[in-house]
C-alpha cells in the first residue's frame, strides 16, 4: 500500500488549490463547492452529508486517505452511504450519540459490485486502527479509538 502520510498531504494540498478549507487536516465545504478528483477514485463530492438540509461538510483527509488505500487493494468501485453528520442530521438517522460521524472521522462504505465479504476481508486485512463496524450491507470505518464490532 502506498504511504498514508503523502496521500494525506497531497489530499489537504489538492483541497486548497480548488479553494476548499483546510482545518488541521480537515476539509470543510458544502454542496457549492467545485467537485474535482480528490484521490485516484474519488470526487470531493462524494463526501458530501446525506443531510439535504444543511450540506455542511466536515471529513477528516486521514479517513479519505484509508478508504482510497483500502479501494485500491480491494480492486473495484465502493461507495460511501454515509459521512459527515451534523448533531442534529445524527440524532434524525438515529446514530450512535457519540458517534465519530458527528466529528468528520467515519465513512460508512460498501462495494459497487455486491461483494460485501471481500470488501469486509480487505478493509479487516488492512485497518491497525481506529473503529471497523460490520453490517449486512456496509462497513463503517473511522479514525477513533481502536474497536471492531459487528452491527444490525
């Protein structure tokens, strides 16, 4: 797997030059802001909020940078079903209340092509950190503390 780090950088950098804000190492932008290619197989804006209401986004580039890794081991399209959360946008989906969504560390992801165990495998294979949810239809992934369970 490439490095991390670099990806994180190049991700912050190609932020900027589209006139995204950066915070630490977090982007934040809505639905306005120009979408571009962010990594090898994203677009910024598939990391927009669900939320329709208010599309504030805020999504750490750590988090962007794991899913990118783990899509290139992986070999095939997956996307994301959820991201950024507001605590209001959380509490309507009923998410967990302290739930790393709300802080722009979580992506919920499955597979394009239907393979939900493999994308498990991979992102189990090669996750060292950070929370891995595993549901029926998705996989959470977050930047928080070091846990793995297996959900509804």
């Amino acid at each position: 797997m490439s490095s991390k780090k670099g990806m994180v950088i190049a991700i912050l950098a190609a932020a900027v030059q589209h006139g995204i804000k950066t915070d630490g190492d977090y982007l934040e932008f809505n639905a306005s802001a120009p979408n571009f290619q962010l990594t090898e197989n994203f677009k910024l804006h598939e990391f927009l909020t669900k939320n329709k209401a208010n599309t504030f986004t805020r999504i750490n580039a750590n988090i962007i940078a794991e899913l990118q890794l783990y899509r290139t081991e992986f070999g095939s399209a997956v996307r994301i079903s959820s991201s950024y959360r507001s605590s209001a946008y959380n509490k309507s989906v009923n998410g967990a209340t302290s739930s790393e969504h709300q802080l722009g560390n979580a992506l919920d992801t499955y597979p394009l092509n239907g393979n939900i165990k493999g994308w498990k495998q991979t992102v189990k294979r090669n996750k060292k950190s950070g929370g891995i949810g595993y549901y029926k239809t998705f996989v959470h992934i977050d930047t928080g503390r070091t846990r793995t369970w297996n959900g509804s």
